[in-house]
C-alpha cells in the first residue's frame, strides 16, 4: 500500500468511526442507508480540494489518480462496516441478554443459557454505564468486560468481510469483462478524481441545486419554521376506499442524489425499477379486491427474499464455465487473482465454522444460514453493478425468517435458533452491505489501473482497521452519552427469539408458496429477457423494488427515467453525454449539504434522520 494512502486511511478510519458511532446515538444521520455513502463522497470532495492546492504548489507531492482511487473502497468499506446495519447494533446484542432480562420475559430461562459467556457482557457495573451514560470506557473494569466478546465478534466479523471479497474476486472478472456492467455507484468517484472535474461549470450549476436543496432541508431539523423542499408526500391517504386503500404509504418525492444516481442506470433497469414497485403496490389492490385475509397475505417480504436467492443462483449459473476455471488453477492473467480469491474464501470460511461451531450452533444449521446469506450477498452485489440502485435493504427478510418459515421452529434446534439471533446485527437488514461495496473498489481499480489484488489488500486493512475502531468508537461513545435509546435492537430480536420458542411457527404451505413463486419469478423473468431482446422488464427491477427504502426514491428514480428517456430519443448520446456532470453535480452537491447537517446534529445532539435526510 502506498505510504501516503495508509496514513490518510489511519487517519481517516477513527475519525469517521467516532463520527458515524456517535451521530447514530442521537439519529444525526445514516450515511450508509444507501447505496452511495454521503460521507464518503464528503470525505473524497474534501481531499481532492486539498489536493489540488497541493498540486498547485508542488505537482509531484499530490496524490496522483490511482492514490485516490485506492482511497475509495478503504472508505466504503470501513464505513459499511461502521454502519447501522452492521457494527452499530452490536452492542445491543452483546449487551441486550443480562441488561435487560426480568423476570417477567424470561429471558434467562428461555435462551440466555445457550449464549457462551464470551459473546455476551455479563458485569452489571459495566452494562449500566454503557446504558445510562457519564462514564467512560477506559475503564479497567468497562475494558476487561468487554474485550473477550469484541475480540471474537470482531474476528468473525472480518471472516465474513473475507469471504465476501473472496466471492467478488471470483465472479468480478467475469461481470466486468465480459458482461460489462454499468456500475452505476462508481460513476461519481470515478469522474471526481479526474483532473477537470471540480473547473466544470455545468457540474458547479447540478451541485448549487443540489446543495440548496440539502442545505434547506437540514436547516429544518434545527429550525422547523424553514420550508422543504422534495420531501416525501404521501399520496396514498388520499385514496380511502377499498380497495385502492390497500396501497398504503405512496409518497412522491424528489431527491437530488437519487435523480443524478438514476441517470446512470441503463434505461431498462431504472424503468422496471419503478415498474416494479407499483407491481407491489398493484398485487396489494388485487389482494383487497379478492378479499383475502389470509394473516401476511401477499407475502411481499418472503417472495422478495425468494426472489434474492434465485437471481445470486442465476448469476453464479450464468458464471459457471468461469468459476470451474478457477478451480483448475490453469495458467492465465488472473490466476493470482484467482488464488487470492481462494485463499481468502477458505480463511473466512474457515473462521465463520470455528466460530459458530464454538458458539454451540450445528453444522447444518451453519450450512443453511450462511448459504442463503452469502446468496443474497451475490444478489447484492450484482444489484449494485447491474443497477445501481439507491436502496437494497430487504428488512426482516434474511436467511434467518427463511429458515424458520420453511423448516419450522420445531425443526430448528433451540440452539440454533439463539445464535441465529445473535446475527441481528448483520441481518437484520441489508443496507450497509459490504459486498457491493468491494466489487466497486475492485472495478475502480479496474479503470484506473490499478491490479485487483492491490484492491484486495487495501480492503483487508480497512476491514480489519475499521472493525477495531467500530467497537472502540462505539463504547466510548456509548459510555459517554448513555446508549439506554440504542438497545431496541435487542428488544427486537430476542423478543422474537422468545417467541419462537413459546410458540412454535414456520413450516407452512404458504410461506413455501410465496419464497417459490418470487423465485421462479425471477427465473422467467431471465428467460423472457435471454430470449426477447425486447423485452422491457429486467428481473432486477423486481428484486429490489419492494423494499421499504424504495418508497421515498422510487418516484427520483421514475423521473431520471423520463429525463433520460427523452434525453437519448431526442437529443442522441452527445445531449446525454454533455449533461453527465449536471447529474454528477446534483449528487455531489446533496451530499455535501447532507454531511453538513449530519456533522451539525453530532455536535448539536439534533436529531436529522428523515428517512432519507
């Protein structure tokens, strides 16, 4: 690793770790609930300023394209990790089992006796410091009850950093090479290290829409008199009657991010993108006009889920011919790629076995969950290349329901299912994903010349870096403000931990329906698109459209489709092409204001979470 990029990344990584465990203590701002992480790009905008005037006074001292280039997966990554669907639950799991069982839930009766003692906090002197807050964690008792469990969770946690980068340098070539997917998300990072990109007057005007918008909307967490402007509006209280009543929440919304994020996806995937969430939207109708009340009915959450695994499945189908070719370890290009690839996905294996096994869950178990875990991480990053799209987070909806729903509770050891619990942190949603966030860094890597395992190695390091100060952030911060109003994560899953094992469920013909048919959904859905070219519907425009993060983005993305549709009919590629930094601006130009109110609010202790703002 350059020397000049590991000592920005170990200054950088603490800094946003402190910034990212602390604003989440007061909801003053997610970066990583989406795709494209605002702080990162703040970050990136503020060294590439720094480093022009650098190069202004001495060009051989600046950080030349390839430095920068580097700098990004370092931040993503460690960020991702950082992030509310990763390492800012952790403390509630780890804290959540001795803290807060009475004798009225029944905690310590039901499961607390199958959690090992060196994955949970079991000193009471230190949980109440860590909830009520005025303390520190530079304590030697805080320290000594909290280092075994953050040691071990934090190693398990960069096995499964391993092997998703093991996975990604298997099938990255392939989608970059050969498939040549768009990857979206990269294309600001990717233009704002150009040399001409910051003296371009027309991304100057899409970053003053941009940051006026952002700016205004922040200002009205601090000043509620402030207007807004492009904040959602729920169209749906309007229609009260059955059955268009069962639309629910349908705002319209404008985004200046997700309008630039979604002039760069192919007008095919951003149309069914859109398409797609009015489908779930229409299925709700349908349901109301047939009358069923069937308890979940449709069961939107497990045929997204179902759809998720059969598009990774397709994915590695498609990639097959190239994934047996790793395996023969024949001469070529790639061949050290593909060994690292090897070695990192046996090292990360081989740490999530130890660990589970250690843990107390079977090997069957091990098998199911992860399979379907590292699936939907495929699908994840698959979504993002193909995509780019801003949300992926399929809440509530991970290996751990499927499991449970297709096997049943009473199929499931007692055992399993309280270590499967203990994975809330990094299922319970999807959202700061680090897969996605490695195969970016890898084709960064890939168009600014730098080797996929120079990528590779740098990703280690931040993953390794950012999940040490993750927990150290995390518990000094938590040990100074009181984490008391963080602890839902726990409420959440071992309350239903507690539920499955007082009242057994699962196993039933509906939820094999629902997983089934949003998988062979999928799987038609590919067949219609390999065998008609024109055919407008893209499998992952239904993949990823009935999240619940797609409710405040979906009409962004609905009219970056129009602006672009008529842009390339009308006016042709050079239209489109002269106005890609109008759109690059207007992401920029949020994100700036976003990090602004987001600093602003971890000062302020100001609440500045909207989703999304």
């Amino acid at each position: 690793m350059p020397i000049r990029v590991l000592l920005i990344a170990i200054f950088l990584i603490p800094i946003n770790s402190l910034w990212m465990m602390t604003a989440s203590l007061w909801n003053a701002g997610y970066p990583t609930t989406v795709s494209l992480f605002f702080n990162v790009i703040f970050y990136m905008f503020i060294i590439i300023v720094i480093n022009k005037l650098i190069g202004s006074v001495s060009p051989k001292k600046s950080l030349t394209k390839k430095e920068l280039a580097l700098l990004y997966p370092i931040l993503t990554v460690s960020a991702s990790i950082n992030g509310l669907d990763m390492l800012q639950l952790i403390g509630a799991v780890m804290a959540g089992p001795n803290f807060l069982a009475t004798p009225e839930n029944e905690w310590k009766e039901l499961f607390i006796k199958y959690m090992p003692n060196w994955l949970i906090v079991s000193d009471k002197s230190a949980l109440d410091q860590y909830a009520k807050g005025d303390s520190s964690f530079f304590i030697i008792r805080n320290i000594q009850a909290w280092l075994t469990p953050a040691i071990l969770w934090s190693a398990f946690t960069i096995s499964l950093v391993l092997v998703m980068l093991g996975l990604t340098l298997a099938l990255s070539s392939r989608w970059v090479s050969e498939e040549k997917l768009s990857y979206p998300i990269i294309q600001l990072p990717l233009h704002i290290t150009e040399s001409g990109f910051l003296k371009n007057r027309v991304m100057w005007i899409g970053a003053g829409i941009g940051l006026f918008m952002g700016t205004l909307n922040g200002l009205h967490f601090f000043f509620p008199n402030v207007p807004t402007i492009g904040r959602p509006v729920d169209i749906g209280r309007y229609f009260t009657e059955k059955p268009l009543n069962a639309i629910g929440w349908l705002p319209i919304a404008i985004q200046p991010f997700a309008i630039g994020l979604g002039f760069f996806m192919p007008v095919d995937l951003s149309f069914s993108c859109w398409f797609f969430y009015l489908f779930w939207k229409f299925e709700r109708v349908i349901t109301s006009m047939l009358g069923i009340n069937i308890a979940g009915f449709p069961f939107i959450n497990e045929q997204t889920t179902g759809a998720y695994v059969a598009f990774a499945l397709v994915a590695v189908w498609v990639a097959r011919k190239h994934i047996v070719k790793i395996f023969q370890f024949k001469e070529s290009s790639e061949k050290n790629v593909h060994s690292f690839a090897l070695i990192t996905l046996l090292i990360g294996l081989a740490g999530i076995t130890a660990f589970c096994l250690k843990a107390g869950m079977g090997i069957k178990a091990i098998i199911i969950f992860f399979a379907i875990y590292f699936l939907i991480s495929i699908s994840i990053g698959r979504i993002r290349a193909e995509l780019g799209s801003p949300v992926h987070d399929l809440h509530f909806a991970g290996p751990d329901m499927m499991m449970v729903h297709l096997l049943g509770t009473r199929n499931i050891r007692q055992e399993d299912l309280t270590i499967i619990s203990m994975f809330w942190y990094f299922n319970r949603a999807y959202r700061s994903h680090p897969m996605p966030c490695i195969l970016e860094g890898i084709k960064l890597g890939e168009r600014t010349g730098v080797p996929a395992i120079k990528v590779a190695s740098v990703i280690i390091f931040s993953a390794v870096l950012g999940t040490l100060f993750a927990f150290l952030m995390h518990l000094q911060a938590s040990y100074r403000h009181g984490a008391w109003g963080k602890l839902w994560p726990a409420y959440e899953t071992y309350n239903r931990l507690s539920s499955w094992l007082t009242a057994p469920t699962g196993g039933d013909f509906k939820y094999i329906s629902a997983y089934s048919f949003g998988a062979l959904f999928v799987v038609a859905l590919t067949v219609f698109r390999t065998h008609f070219i024109w055919f407008p519907l893209h499998p992952v425009g239904f993949v990823v459209s009935s999240s619940w993060g797609m409710n405040p983005f979906w009409f962004s993305v609905f009219l970056s489709w129009l602006i672009k549709y008529s842009m390339l009919k009308y006016g042709g590629l050079k239209v489109y092409r002269r106005n890609i930094p109008l759109f690059l601006g207007l992401i920029l130009g949020e994100f700036i204001a976003d990090a602004g109110v987001s600093i602003a609010g971890t000062f302020l202790k100001v609440n500045t979470y909207i989703w999304y703002g």
